[in-house]
C-alpha cells in the first residue's frame, strides 16, 4: 500500500489522481490533501477519502474546513507553511505536487529532502529551479517521475535504456483549439475558446497555456533538466491526434515512441504505480482497422 500526498487535489490533476486511487484502493491511500482556496471541494474530497491530513493554503478559510470535518479523525492545518511541512511526515510514500506555477516548488523541495519520491505535474518547479531539483534529487537518491503525458512518454521510452543515452528527444503538441487559425481569425478568439482544448482535460491555467503553445516552451525547459539534455537535443512536432505522446530517438537513428488515447489518468497512475504497470479499467483500447 503506497500512501500519497497530493498537493493540489482540488485541481484538475489531483481530481484525475483521486480517480485513479479510488479505483486501485487495494494499491494506494491517501494520507495528505491540499488546496489552495477551493475548500467546498476540499471539504468533500476530505470526506470522501479520509486522508490523515487536509491543509487549507488560504489561512481564513481554516475554521470553516476544521468544523467540516469536526467529526472525522482527519487533522485540519492551514497556510503555506503547513503545505511544506506536511510531505516532510513519514507516513507518506509519494508526493503528487500538482499546484499551480511556481507555489509547487518549495513544497517539492522539503519533499526531496526528506526522501519521498516525486510524482511532477508542476513543470514550473523545473522551469525556475531544474538544475538544483535535479542535483538535490540526485544527492538524495529520489526519484522524479514526470506526470506530462509528453515526458511520461520519454521517460517511459527510457526504461531499460541505461546505457544508450538518446540522440534527442521529440515532444509532440496538439496544436490547441487555434491550429490552422490566420492572424485575422485569432484577433477575434475568446477566453472560452481558448479553453476548448480538443484532445486533453485539463485545468484552466495549463489550456490557456497550450492554445498559445507557452506551456511547450515550458515543457522544453522540463525536458532539459528531467533528462539532462541540450536544448538542440530538443524538437517540438505537431501532432494534433495527440496519440503519441513522445519520442526518443538513439545514436543508432531508431526512434521509440509511446502512444495511447489522451487520457491524463494514464500518466497519472503510470507514475503512482512505478516501475509496474497497473491494469486500467478507465482507458478504451486502441482499435486499428487493417483495410485490404
């Protein structure tokens, strides 16, 4: 039983991370549930799932979550701080940092520290801190499992190949709701539109991010410092079925790619269950029809 802290759980990820624990209960617990300022949700979450420990970042909401949960066994803390300090117990086993821009990175850290493995779904931790991330996971034998579908594939196409270090590596994008789109078409797009993406569900800050391509460049400067390469190592394709999910191509000019349907519980539960594979029940399989 792998006990799991997830930072952000009211967010897109941490919902989608849920979903996968609750249908592995056999496999996985949770121990730790934070937010930010969602606290209806938190409340429900907490009630649902029964964590040891719930943490509410905005302090004025701490009252209205602790007399929520007044009658279960689950300790109520509130504040950034308590964010930090709550992967630090030694109960928990995996730390999922799923919260938004750069607030996920000294949560990540105190982890790091204190030796729990990381599940990543903060690319911005990677973006203003990989080299010490990567050092300091180093140092102290941690492993970083990325939770992006483009760098859980990579990382998933890098298994067993310890000894070939990739040529480079290709990251695929979807092109967002905008692909095709004149300068003249963009001037008139909305918010909502931008939020429609068409393969991927994901949370609002990451969609806009990915209609306007800025969260590829993000996930370029991931890569570098995940895989410790050069950014001319580095290619970005569009690929707007969003099926392959990544490439890694090798001094021998193969290239291995990992696909599956868009589904973010898919790398989600990939990095929980690491280094097995889990059996899903959630995922439709990939029919392909041979024509004569």
């Amino acid at each position: 039983m792998k006990r799991i802290a997830i930072l952000g759980s009211t967010g897109s990820i941490g919902c989608q991370a849920l979903d996968v624990i609750e249908n592995h209960s056999q496999r996985f617990e949770v121990e730790v549930l934070t937010a930010g300022k969602n606290k209806d949700l938190l409340i429900e979450q907490a009630i649902r799932f029964n964590p040891r420990h719930v943490v509410i970042g905005e302090e004025s909401m701490y009252k209205d979550v602790r007399d929520a949960l007044s009658s279960f066994p689950i300790m109520v803390h509130s504040g950034y701080q308590s964010i930090i300090d709550c992967v630090t117990m030694k109960s928990v086993d995996i730390v999922l940092t799923a919260m938004v821009g750069f607030s996920g990175l000294l949560p990540t850290i105190s982890a790091i520290k204190n030796h729990k493995t990381i599940a990543l779904a903060n690319k911005e931790t990677m973006v203003v801190a990989g080299s010490l991330i990567t050092r300091m996971a180093a140092d102290n034998k941690v492993d970083i499992i990325p939770v992006d579908s483009e760098h859980s594939a990579i990382f998933q196409c890098l298994q067993g190949e310890s000894n070939n270090p990739p040529e480079k590596i290709i990251l695929t994008a979807s092109g967002g709701p905008f692909r095709g789109k004149n300068l003249k078409e963009l001037e008139k797009v909305t918010c909502d539109e931008a939020l429609k993406h068409p393969n991927w569900n994901m949370g609002n800050k990451i969609t806009i991010d990915s209609a306007t391509l800025m969260n590829k460049g993000l996930e370029v400067i991931e890569a570098r410092w995940l895989f410790n390469l050069l950014p001319e190592q580095i290619e970005v394709i569009i690929h707007p079925q969003s099926i392959i999910h990544s490439m890694v191509q090798f001094t021998d000019g193969s290239i291995k790619a990992q696909m599956g349907l868009p589904d973010m519980r898919l790398p989600i539960q990939y990095a929980l269950g690491y280094p097995q594979r889990i059996k899903s029940d959630f995922l439709p399989r990939f029919l392909l029809f041979l024509l004569p």
